[in-house]
C-alpha cells in the first residue's frame, strides 16, 4: 500500500512538472526574426529585428478534477507495473502508431498552435526512451508484418508525423537519426508547392499578434455573392473582444471547428477577412516545408517515408466528392518534385468516410492512418484504417501507452480508456 501511495505522489508530481515545464514552453519569448506583412504576400523571407508582442492564447481544454483523477489512475496502473504484468499475461499483440506534428524551435513555438507541438527536448527524451525500450519499426514493415498474419509483438511503435512541419527537417529528423529511428512524413502537398503555413497557424499568430481587437463575423454580407446558400447561413460565427483572454479562446475554438470542415476558397475567405479585420503587426516564418527541403529529407535521412496527406488539408469526411481529385493532386505533387509515387496517405483531421477509404485505396496507396475507437493496431486492423494516438507532451504518458498492456488494461480496470494528451 505505502508503495502505491508513493508511486501516485511521484505520478502527480510529474504531472505538475509536466504541466508547468509545458507551461514555460508555450511562453518561452520568440526571438527577433520574423516576417514583415510584405514578405507573407510574397512568400519571401524578409526578416526584421522588433519584438511582436504575443497575446497569450490557451488553445488546450483544461481537464475537470475527475478526469485528472482518472488519468492519474491510468498512469498509476503503468508505474505500478500492473499493465506490463497483464500484456504479458495476455501475451499482448499490438502496435502503437505515434502522431506527431510540429517539433518547433524555440522561435516557431511563438506561432505555432500549442496542440499540434511537442517540444524538442520532449521528443528527444522520448526517442531515446523508444529507441532503448521499444520496438520502433517502419509504416513498410508494420504492413508487410499485418498482411503475413503473425502476431505484432509486444511494445512496437511506428513514429508518424502530419502536415509537414519544416522542423520535421530541420529538429525531428536530426534527433530520429541520432537514435536510428524511421518515420513516415505526411505532406499536405499543395502547402509544401506554395510553402505556405497551415491555416492553423495562421489563425493562432494572428489572433496572438492583433493590432485591431474587434472581430466581428456574423455578417455574411462579407462574403463572396456566388457562395453557396449554405455557407451564407454558416458564416455567422459570431463576434469577440480579443482584448478579453476567454474571448480570444472562444473565437479560436470556433474558427478552428468551421476551418476543419471549409473547402479551399471558404478558408481563404475567412483567413483574408480575419486578416484584414486584426491587422495583425506581425507574420509568421514559414512553418513549412518546401520542395527543396523534402528532397533533402530523401537523400540524407533515408530511414525517413514521405507519405501524403491530400493535397489540400481537406476534411474528406466532409469532401467526400473531391477524394479521388485530391488524391491524384498530391500524387502528381509528389511524383513530379521527388520521382516517388506516395505509397502511405493520412486522413486529414483523421476524419474519413467510406467511400474516401475506397478511393484511397484505389489510387495505389498501401495504407492509410486515421483515428479508431480502439487506439492500437492488432493483427487484423484494416489497413485503410490503421488507428494512431496523439503522440502525448510527457515522457511517462508515452511509456503507459505504447508498453502492450495499453488500452485494455484500462478498460478492464476503469471500463474505458484516455486518449486525451493533456
Ligand atoms: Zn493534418
């Protein structure tokens, strides 16, 4: 019992660490080099030396007491050592599929929205802890392993990156080398063909550097005559005070949702009118990959997979009809800029229908990852829909999930199980 009680003081003090040592992360000051509102019309990397000030922006949902209660149990079953005992027991078959998305420099965690980020000495910490006690193993190797019909064994991990963040390159792909690890990539193509930042990012810096604080969305007037009736009635999104912290939360959680489910024109719409609404005093660098950068990722780091994530970062769930059209877009992308066809895709937003699986499928990729009720790949999983976990921001939450007992040893001791990485 007193090892219990010690084992859970130990658990909440590394929550609390981990929570604050994010905490500073999030608010380390960006250093002086960045885009003037010139250069992001360009796309031309003109840098000046003033200091934009960043308006805080909490973008992660803050956990009740009863769900931290619960995480904190979850964590316990791993440090008690209970879940290894039972994936042994159970002689557990599964694989973890890891995603992640931007490992930023100290400088791009300034603009880059908080969830999709895992700080580089994080990720560090967590390569080498995969690297000495996991079976880290390529998205190749996995499939060709689920297609032969043999157990997966216990404690083997795919490392998975999305949208194709320059620091993939620039951080993460150092860092996977060092510790011998492979990696697929997934590259939303037509951002990478104009090196343009996620529209995530773009919404966070310029909600974060905003020189006019009113935004008022809830005029659908502001829109082009010849968009449908639909998204007239759906623009009225509302209006916020961005000098009030909750405000500038509520007005990115919002924006964010219609961002996911908008075509390509209704987010350009958006993004300008946001843009011209806030003038923001300051622009990002650029966030993404270029052409250049990616054939250098294949000649030097050629462990490393590039896979695709459409084109156009759409939500296929809801895009059903542009499937096969963003499919062979990207696939021409890729052909043309790296002389690979792409043999793995990404569901973007991990959102999927049927009929995109099938036409995913039909466009000679080998695999597709998306996001499943079960968290893990088993033997049987399609691979259509191979399932991934967000990879989490602290070291002993990556251990508790990736070690074989994870997720039914949580479902047998709390009925159900915590995917949530905060
Ligand atoms: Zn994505």
């Amino acid at each position: 019992m007193l090892r219990v009680l010690l084992e859970l003081v130990a658990i909440i003090k590394t929550l609390q660490n981990g929570t604050s040592s994010m905490a500073t992360f999030l608010s380390t000051p960006a250093q002086p080099t960045y885009q003037t509102k010139t250069a992001k019309t360009a796309h031309v990397a003109a840098f000046i030396t003033t200091k934009p000030t960043f308006l805080p922006l909490k973008t992660w949902p803050t956990l009740t007491a009863k769900e931290r209660l619960r995480q904190q149990l979850h964590l316990l079953s791993y440090q008690s050592g209970l879940s290894s005992i039972y994936a042994r027991l159970k002689q557990a078959s599964v694989a973890t599929i890891l995603m992640y998305h931007s490992i930023p420099t100290e400088q791009e965690a300034q603009w880059t929205a908080p969830e999709n980020c895992i700080s580089a000495s994080t990720f560090e910490q967590q390569m080498r802890f995969l690297s000495q006690h996991r079976r880290v193993i390529s998205l190749d190797k996995l499939i060709a392993h689920i297609k032969s019909g043999k157990p997966i064994e216990r404690g083997t991990v795919v490392i998975t990156f999305d949208d194709g963040y320059r620091n993939n390159f620039t951080v993460a792909a150092p860092i996977l080398a060092k510790y011998n690890l492979p990696a697929t990539i997934y590259l939303a193509t037509s951002y990478v063909n104009a090196a343009q930042n996620q529209w995530v990012d773009t919404l966070y810096a310029a909600l974060r550097t905003c020189s006019e604080y009113q935004l008022n969305l809830s005029d659908s007037n502001l829109l082009a005559p010849d968009f449908s009736a639909s998204v007239q009635d759906s623009w009225n999104l509302g209006s916020w005070n961005l000098t009030d912290p909750l405000q500038r939360e509520q007005a990115y959680d919002k924006l964010t949702d219609y961002l996911i489910e908008a075509d390509v024109l209704e987010r350009q719409t958006l993004l300008a009118e946001i843009d011209r609404q806030l003038a923001p005093r300051a622009y990002p660098p650029r966030l993404t990959l270029n052409w250049d950068e990616v054939r250098q990722i294949q000649r030097q780091y050629p462990k490393i997979t590039l896979g695709i994530h459409t084109a156009n970062h759409l939500d296929l769930s809801l895009h059903e009809d542009q499937t096969a059209q963003e499919m062979a877009t990207s696939i021409e992308h890729m052909v043309s800029e790296t002389g690979m066809p792409p043999t793995h895709f990404s569901f973007p937003y991990n959102r999927y229908t049927a009929k995109a699986q099938a036409q995913v499928a039909a466009s000679q990729i080998a695999s597709a990852v998306a996001v499943a009720e079960d968290p893990v790949v088993r033997s049987d999983t399609s691979l259509y829909a191979l399932p991934r976990l967000s990879a989490p921001p602290s070291l002993l939450m990556l251990k508790s999930w990736t070690n074989g007992g994870f997720p039914d040893v949580s479902r047998k001791l709390f009925n159900r199980i915590w995917t949530i990485p905060y």
